[in-house]
C-alpha cells in the first residue's frame, strides 16, 4: 500500500513541472493572436506595396516620362521588345515592328539627324545581326554612318546643336563596327573601300574637331619615347603612378603647349572644369584609329600604321583612357610595327627596337597576364631573325610554357612548326 502510495506521489510531482493546460492554451491562444495579427500587418504592406507597384507601373506605362517618343512610335517599339525578350525570342516580328515604330517616327516629322530617329535605326540593325541578314546589316550601319557624316562635313549640324557630340561619336562607332563585319566576311574588294572611310572619320575630327575642340593636341608634333610612355603606363597600371613626380615631369619635358599641360594635368583632378572637358567622341575615336592603324598594317603600311599606334599610345598612357584598346595590346602592336619594318627593309635596328618593346612589356605587366605568351614568342622570333639562335630558343620555350598553362594551342603549334636548326627555313615559317 505503501509503495503504491508513493508511486502516486512520484506521478503528482511530475505534473506538478507542467504547465496547468488552461493556462498553455490561454498562452498559445495570446501566441497565435499575435501572430495572427504581425501576418495580417504583413500582408496589408504587402498589398498595399503591390498596389503601388502595379499603380505606379500602370501610371509609368502610361505617361512614361523618360520616353522621348510619341504614343504612335512607343506602341510599336514596345511591342518589338516583347517579341525579342521574355523569352520569346522572335526577332523577325520584332524587326518588323522596328520598321513599322521607324516609318511611323518618319511620318511624324522626326528629325532623322537625332539620337531619336538613328537609335531605332540601329535597333533594326541588332535584330539584323540576330537573324544573320550580313548583307542588310553592312548597308544599315554603311547608310546610318554616311546619312551623320555627311551632314557633319557639310555643317547642317550647328555646333549649338546639344546631340552634336554624341552623333559624331554614334558616327564612329558605326562605321567601326561596318568596316570589322566588313573585312570579317572576307570581301576580296573591301580593303581599300574601309581604309577609305576610316580614313575620312580621321581626317574630319583631326582636320576641323581636335582644332576646335582640343587645340593644343594638333599642334603639339614633338616626337615622344615609347619607352618612357610605357614606364608611365605601367606605373599607372599598377598603382604607383606619381602624378606629381612621373607624369607631371614627363609633360614638362614632352608637351610644348602651356594650354596643354594645363589641360592634361586638370584631367587627372577630382575638380572639373567646365572648359577642360574631353569629347563625348574622344574614345570611339581612338578606337577607330587604332583599326585604321591595324588595317594598314595588315595592308602593308607599316610606316602609317606605327605613326597611328605611337600617338594612339600616348594618349592611353597620359590621359588615363582604358576604355579603349588595351595597353597591353597596344604596345605589342607597336612592337609588331617595328619587326614588320625589319621585316620589310632588313634592318637590324627595327629589331632591335621590337625587341626593346617586347622586353619593357614582359616587365610591365603581371606574370599571369595572358599576354605573355605571344609576346614571349614574338621576341623569340625577333631574334630569330637576328640569327640568335640561343635566345630565340630561351624565349620560345617560355613562350610555349606559358603558352600551356594559358592553354593557347594556336601559339603552342607555331612553335612547333619552327626549326631552330634551319634558320632560313624557320624564318620562312614564322
């Protein structure tokens, strides 16, 4: 009796740890009000936040204040990009909407010189390029690049004119991209009809721009150091330019005109200056230039293309300009120049040049740089002309070591295709 008894007790005691079950579920019942309550707070934000949403996108829709075109036009430019996005991919219906929003811009009297008219332009040549239509995608770009420069050469676009700048950089960008496509698609005939264009863009900015806008760069024809341009680069790239000590010394010694150090030392400053600005077109300019200087190259040009490829440099490493061609790139091109004029007139000198080039580029970039390669095995070539042979295997063995671990098969089988043993025929063969 007893030991039951004290069972019992042992079972009360226990209980006794709980929580009465009035009192548990007067607290789960205060629990699940407040909770009931925080949901119901949360979803009125929410729908009230949606409703903003869809309000606000329904208002936008409509009003649509950043839209520079008319109700007419917008209809048929929004329905081109609902067939070439989400998902839908449909860029024929979307290029004949394109056409359809252009016609109706033409028929309401848009100014077909404005950013306006020539963006729906070159909407239509993007969904050219994605339908693969080579031939109406050449004559868009070749027809929307002419129709701008026309007008620039003969002054029907005021200086006043607040597109001016950006039409003429749309200009350049354009007839660029035209003369790549162009020689891209092999046209036995479209050589010296690219030069052509690309040289008139040259002439024009350098001729009547540049005089106007940054009178100082046309004037200034004192020759300047590559070498010293690429320790500035470098120094640049890396960080530890000393804008007070490197470049500024350098301005002093190389650049003649005072408007011009003034200009180029303001650039680098946090302060603007409202008369101290570069060209919207700057850049696009520079990359034109620097595939002028290829084409001519390619072309056998090698004088022209390196008096381009210097001063296109000189402008990457003072200016700051890294939006444009790599400096990397533009410096092994250099030093291309200076081994095809070698090449071309059999001067040792012009090797040796390329070589001192090749040599300040190894030592200006980083080891993982995946330049190193073709620049190890372009200074290995160059004194392969030059009949050393012990150097010419040393570089291309580090060429072709690096050439593995960037895995550059291209530049692993030119290597292999040379015979150091046979120096005219390797020389053939490079």
């Amino acid at each position: 009796m007893l030991k039951r008894t004290n069972i019992l007790l042992q079972n009360i005691k226990k209980v006794n740890k709980y929580i009465p079950p009035s009192e548990r579920a007067i607290k789960e019942h205060e629990k699940f009000n407040r909770d009931k309550k925080r949901n119901e707070r949360i979803g009125k934000y929410v729908r009230y936040g949606t409703f903003i949403l869809v309000a606000g996108s329904v208002t936008m829709y409509l009003w649509q204040p950043w839209n520079p075109y008319s109700t007419n036009v917008s209809k048929d430019l929004r329905k081109g990009l609902w067939e070439e996005r989400d998902g839908n991919d449909q860029y024929l219906k979307a290029l004949k909407n394109y056409q359809k929003g252009l016609n109706t811009a033409k028929d309401e009297g848009m100014d077909q010189l404005s950013l306006k008219y020539t963006g729906i332009v070159l909407k239509i040549s993007e969904m050219y390029e994605r339908l693969d239509m080579k031939e109406q995608l050449l004559l868009t770009y070749y027809n929307l690049s002419t129709f701008i420069f026309e007008n620039l050469i003969r002054n029907k676009i005021d200086y006043e004119n607040p597109e001016r700048d950006l039409l003429i950089d749309r200009d350049l960008i354009v007839i660029t991209r035209w003369a790549m496509l162009k020689l891209s698609y092999k046209d036995p005939n479209s050589s010296s009809k690219v030069i052509e264009e690309l040289r008139d863009r040259v002439d024009y900015i350098e001729n009547y721009e540049i005089p106007k806008r940054l009178p100082w760069a046309a004037t200034n024809n004192k020759k300047v150091n590559i070498l010293e341009l690429i320790d500035i680069w470098s120094k640049r790239n890396n960080g530890l330019l000393d804008i007070n000590k490197d470049r500024t010394k350098w301005i002093e010694d190389n650049i003649e005109s005072e408007e011009a150090k003034d200009f180029i030392n303001c650039w680098e400053l946090t302060r603007t200056f409202q008369d101290k600005v570069w060209p919207a077109w700057i850049e696009s300019y520079l990359k034109l230039r620097d595939f002028y200087a290829m084409t001519l190259m390619n072309l056998g040009r090698i004088s022209d293309s390196l008096t381009i490829l210097q001063s296109n440099f000189l402008w990457t490493a003072i200016s700051g300009f890294n939006n444009t061609v790599s400096g990397e790139t533009q410096i092994l091109n250099i030093g291309s120049s200076w081994f095809q004029l070698g090449q071309k007139s059999n001067n040792k000198l012009y090797y040796e040049k390329a070589i001192d080039i090749y040599l300040k580029l190894i030592s200006s970039v980083d080891i993982k740089n995946p330049i190193l390669p073709i620049t190890y095995y372009s200074l290995g070539v160059a004194y392969l002309q030059l009949n050393d042979t012990k150097l010419s295997e040393k570089y291309l063995n580090k060429s072709k070591e690096l050439a593995i671990d960037f895995d550059q098969i291209q530049i692993i089988d030119k290597i292999d295709d040379i015979d150091l043993s046979k120096t005219e025929t390797s020389l053939k063969n490079v």
